[in-house]
C-alpha cells in the first residue's frame, strides 16, 4: 500500500492513501483514500486496523461528496452585503490576511481581550484543532475559550471518580456477558463499538439500552429501558440500593480500591426502587430486575456516551453510573468495568501544541478570561463591565458552527449579527455562522491536509497524511494562523513548524512515530484489566465515591440525582420534555448539506408519542411548531413510539437556513449550565408542540 501523499506519486497510477477520520465519534477510524490522476475517488475503512476493520459509517463513507461538493469555499470572501445576508466577494489572500492582521492588531491594542476564538471538534485532529491556532490566540493575550458543549460535564464527572477520563478497552465488550448501553445511540454514533457488542450478544451476553428515546440501538437490544430525561442518577442509585439489600457486591474490590463507601451506601439506601420508578417513571420490576442482572452477571460492561449529561444533573449522574463497576468488582475483569471516553489515556503533549506559555499574562502567572461556549448568545450581547472585562470585539471561528449548534440560538444570531463585530470563520461552505462573516477562509478538508489523532472510544493514535492537494485556495486552519502569526509579528520560532512537524510534537517519544508512519496507526499500551488492582489515576489512587476536590469547592461530595432546571409539571404552558439527538446521517451541523444524506433524513422531524399527538390533533408528517419562551422552530411531526409518552425528540442538527422556517431546535434549548464542567444542557428542556395551519405555512 502506498504511503506517501499523492502529491509526490505519478498521476496515471491509483494509489491509496492513509488517513484518520476527523470526526466526532468514538470511533476515530482509520481511513483509506485511493487517488486516481490526483482526484480522491473511494474513501473506505483501513482494513488492516483492528478497530476500523474495513468498516466505515454512512456519513464519513461519502466523504469525497464532502470535499468535492460543488458549493465548497475555495476562495476567500469578503462581505458585501448585510450580515446574516450570505452576500460575499471573492478576495485575495493577501489583501484578505493583511486586513484580518490590522482588525485584530487594532483591537489587541485597546484590549487583547476583546478578541474571542471559538472552535470546537469540526476536526477532531489535534494540528488542524489545537496547536498553531492555540499558539496564535496564547501570544495575541485573546480570552480563552471554555470548549464545553460537548462532554465537559462527563469528562469532569470521570475526572471526580476515576481520576481521569480513562475507562476498559472497547474491544473487550466482545467477551462481556452483560453490556448496559447508557444514553448512547451506538448504531448511529459509535459503530465499532456496536460490532463488539454484537460479537457478545451472539456469544449470549444480554444487552440493555437505557435511554428516553426507542433509538435503533434500542432496537437491536434484548430490553429497553425508557426512563424520562435527566432522572439517570435515580436510576444508579436506586441499584446502588438493590445491589446493597441483596450483597450483590465485591466487598474486597470496595475495601482495597474505593473511598467514601460508607458515606455512598448512606446515600444509596435512600433510594429504594419504587422512589426512582417513580422519579424515572418506569416500572419498579424493570429497576429490580437490571440490578439482578447487573449484579450477579460476570462480566458485567456498562457503556456510557454523552447524551446522558446534557441536562442540570449530567455530571451527578455520570458519577454515580461510574461508581457502579467498583460496587460489583467488574473493574477485575478485563470485559468488565465502563467506558465513557478513552482520551486521557493517550501521551498527548498538548503544552507542546498548544504553548500557553506564550501568553503575556503568563510572565506574571495569570491568565486572560475564559468565555463558556455554551453561553455565547448572551456573551456576545454583553456590554463590558468589571465583571465581564471587554465587550467582545472580534471572533474568530474555525471547527465550528456555533449559530447552528449553540443552545438559545436566536441570542446566537442578533450577537453574530452585531455590525460593531468583526468577525472572521475558516470554513469549508457557507454555513449559518459564515453568513455573518466579515471574511470567509477556505479551509482543507481531511483529504488534503497532515494531522494527527487521538479517539475517545479506543487506545489507538492515527495519522492522516494529506491524498490530494488542496483544491482551489484552501488552505490548512495550522496554514491559515501560520500566516496570520507572520503578519502580526509574531517571532517565535513555534511559528514556523509546519503541520507535519506538529504531528510530529503532538506525543513526542511516548508514541513511535515511525510506526505511525509505515502503518497509520499505532496502539497505547494499556492492561487489558485497567484497574483489576486498583490503581486508578485519582489522588488516592482509588474510585472515589466521595470526592473531597468537589467538596472543597462546596459541593456534595458524593453523586446525587439532581431535578432537571425544567421540571414536568412546573410550567402547564409547556408539558412535554424535549431532547435532541442528531439524526443519524448527520454530526452535530456537519454533513447537513451533502446532499446523499440530506435526501436520507429528508427534513427537519420531531419524534412525538401517539398520545401526544392525537391530544393536539397531530397528524403523522404535519407541519408543528415547537416552542417556550425561548422561541420556536417548525419541523414535520413522526408519530412514533421512538417517542415516550410526555417527552419528544426533536432531531438535529439541521442548519437554519435549511429548516422550514430559518430555524432549528436550537431555538428553545437553554444556555443554562450543568452541574458539573459548565456544559450545556440541550436535553433539560420544556416545550409545547401545536399543529401549524397550512395557511400560516405559507404566510
């Protein structure tokens, strides 16, 4: 197999190229791109890595749609037209970079601070993600970002218990004799993952999906346990309970390796099974049942995804889900324990990417202010205060699309659309966010850049080599502040590493690079059983059921089920719960308009139970409008029993300007933050949902 870029091989001959997938999924696949005369024409799964085994999703499947799409940027734009308009003009770079360096000198000059960056995990690789650009914003003194809205809650949650975001090896759910598959859409979202738990459930294990909604995940599992929205810690706890009443319990593994038991088991027994039924709303039998199952089961595996944190309790629920493992001694198996992320097991050297040091600030041990992601919307219509510091000035975005997917999106759009706020987006089409752009750069896509990557689902590090040259005038986001650190003169030599000297600084010594290099992947050694004997990465070595680091900051140290902010049955005006998903042939905002897996989703839907619906008179695929005080967006309505009674699924991520009103889901989710790690809380949500005539539709 070929392993140099396409650049460098003759253009008449195939070749195929390695590659990372840079999406957000567990899954971080290895990728092969063959390259004939130059044109990317196959994207397929490497079938020489173990995890990828030559299987890629549907959406990444079509990513030459993707890089070749005929409305991709590859040009720079500059406005023209009111923002929000869509209205640009093709510029050059230099005159595009030139003016981007002196906006953003001018406004450092009053207050470095007024300049924002804001990125997410439109690549997931760590050049194209988090090095120059990192560099670029530490040396300006520009406010630091607080990248949340993801999984902060989780990650804090596993942080607080475990020590780190560290969890069992995804591979081995194939021995596992009982697999809990908690707030996780593995079909849809973590497909490898799936391929093991079907490899266990064809060796007899039993699999349980817990989650709100009947996903195709939910499906394929032998019970599905359908609990309302932001009520998962009752649930742990509750079978923290029965696993106490029945000793179905390791009292050696709680003995040696955990701390707090005594204070937990205090807290578990006031959660009988017949409190969380009545909490989760599900029956007490199904409670007692999955706390036999899980404790007498051996070995038991619990796989966690993200869904379950993004409401008020998220990072509580978290905790107590992880603590679970520790009660029954699973953790002593290798096909034992739970996986949430695997990402704090990789040797990044992100100080080395990233270099805070180079911020002013530093010299004196400070930092700039940190602005939530999450609470963008209110952020950018903020005036400056003592508080606050500076009014934010200057934005710029790149792996992102925060107008689309930031909660409370019409504050989202009247700060974008603030004609005092320079802003600037790497982009590779016109998005809802590149529609308030003063400037458009054309970023490369995954086929046409270096990068490297680490996953959050498995142990393996991936290298993406660049299969064709970048098309029109891309350029890599690594390229774009290379240049842009030229032109404000920035003169530390960090500034001139190229992206493939970034992978090769992203884990030093602690990973061979050669290895990386000659096969395009190469595997962290780990145990099998992470923490048979303990060991666990936290300060006492042990799963803290009790974490004194979260007391000190005045919170309960132990997990709790915390209400939702937006209970059912404290606002009559909005009776149902909503939670948002993405739908399964898109990622968050990405893959939205290629134009295959559009016409797969069809339009923008909300899930509602038949109940539900015939109470408001709503017909299958009618028109509804859904709303709060927030706002409201218009979709189709699927009676479904994907739906449970009193809570519906409002799938996303559309972009505005392709849903039916110039909205999205976004429009009723809240900017209010979790309880743990500043995440938001996209599925604590209270809404009403009415048939629209279809005379106002046309209005």
């Amino acid at each position: 197999m070929h392993t140099s870029s396409a650049a460098n091989s003759p253009l008449s001959v195939p070749i195929q190229v390695r590659g990372a997938c840079p999406h957000d999924c567990p899954d971080t696949c290895a990728l092969i791109t063959t390259v004939e005369s130059g044109v990317a024409t196959r994207v397929q799964g490497n079938p020489d890595h173990p995890h990828t085994d030559g299987v890629l999703c549907a959406k990444v499947s079509k990513y030459t749609e993707r890089s070749y799409h005929p409305e991709r940027v590859l040009t720079p734009l500059k406005r023209t037209g009111p923002k929000g308009s869509g209205q640009f003009a093709p510029v050059g770079w230099d005159e595009a970079l030139d003016d981007i360096a002196q906006r953003l000198q001018s406004i450092a000059a009053r207050d470095p601070e007024a300049v924002l960056p804001y990125s997410y995990a439109g690549t997931m690789g760590m050049v194209q993600g988090e090095s120059m650009d990192r560099r670029f914003f530490h040396q300006l003194g520009a406010s630091l970002l607080d990248r949340t809205i993801c999984a902060s809650a989780g990650a804090e949650a596993l942080v607080q218990t475990l020590g780190g975001k560290v969890g069992m090896k995804a591979e081995f759910f194939a021995e596992s004799q009982l697999i809990l598959i908690w707030g996780s859409n593995s079909i849809g979202s973590n497909l490898h993952f799936w391929r093991y738990a079907q490899q266990a459930k064809r060796n007899g294990a039993r699999l349980v999906c817990i989650d709100p909604r009947k996903s195709e995940t939910a499906d394929k599992c032998h019970e599905h346990i359908a609990l309302r929205p932001g009520t998962d810690a009752a649930l742990a706890l509750a079978l923290m309970h029965e696993l106490i009443a029945h000793d179905w319990l390791d009292h050696d593994y709680i003995a040696r390796h955990t701390l707090g038991w005594d204070q937990l088991r205090e807290r578990a027994l006031q959660w009988p099974p017949e409190r969380a039924a009545e909490v989760c709303g599900i029956p007490v039998e199904q409670i007692r049942q999955l706390a036999q199952d899980y404790g007498t089961t051996k070995p038991a595996a619990i796989r966690l995804n993200y869904g379950m944190q993004r409401v008020r309790g998220g990072g509580n629920a978290v905790r107590a889900v992880t603590c679970l493992p520790a009660l029954t001694g699973a953790w002593r198996h290798r096909a034992g324990g739970l996986l949430l992320s695997s990402s704090g097991q990789f040797p990044a050297q992100r100080a080395v990417l990233q270099r805070p040091d180079l911020m002013p600030q530093a010299a004196t041990g400070g930092t700039p202010r940190t602005i939530n992601m999450t609470t963008i919307g209110d952020d950018l219509l903020r005036e400056a205060s003592p508080a606050f510091g500076p009014q934010v000035e200057a934005v710029v975005v790149y792996n992102s699309n925060p107008v689309a997917v930031a909660p409370d999106s019409g504050k989202v759009v009247r700060g974008f659309a603030r004609e005092d706020l320079f802003t600037v987006v790497l982009e590779h089409f016109k998005t809802d966010t590149a529609d308030y752009a003063d400037y458009i750069l054309p970023a490369t896509t995954q086929l046409e850049h270096w990068d490297v990557h680490l996953s959050y689902g498995h142990t393996d590090v991936v290298l993406n080599r660049p299969a064709i040259q970048p098309l029109g005038e891309a350029r890599s986001n690594a390229q774009i502040f290379r240049d842009l650190a030229a032109r404000m003169g920035f003169a530390d030599p960090c500034f001139a590493d190229t992206d493939e000297a970034l992978c090769r600084q992203a884990f030093g010594d602690a990973v061979d690079y050669a290895l990386l290099e000659s096969q395009g992947f190469a595997t962290v050694a780990i145990p099998d059983a992470l923490f048979a004997e303990g060991n666990f990465p936290s300060p006492s070595g042990k799963c803290e059921f009790y974490s004194a680091r979260l007391a000190a900051q005045g919170l309960d140290g132990l997990p709790d089920h915390l209400p939702n902010y937006e209970l059912q049955g404290t606002d009559a005006r909005y009776p149902l719960a909503m939670i948002s998903p993405p739908a399964r042939n898109f990622l968050n905002s990405t893959f939205v308009n290629v134009t295959s897996l559009r016409n797969i989703e069809g339009r923008p839907i909300l899930e509602i139970h038949p109940d539900d619906a015939e109470a408001r008179g709503i017909g299958n695929d009618a028109v509804v409008r859904v709303f709060n005080d927030r706002g409201s967006y218009q979709c189709h309505a699927t009676v479904s029993r994907r739906a449970r009674p009193g809570v519906v699924n409002g799938l996303g991520i559309w972009w505005r300007k392709l849903g039916l009103d110039g909205t999205n889901v976004n429009e009723v989710t809240s900017q209010a933050l979790t309880d743990l790690g500043r995440a938001p809380t996209f599925y604590d949500c209270l809404v009403e949902v009415e048939a629209v005539e279809a005379a106002a539709i046309a209005g």
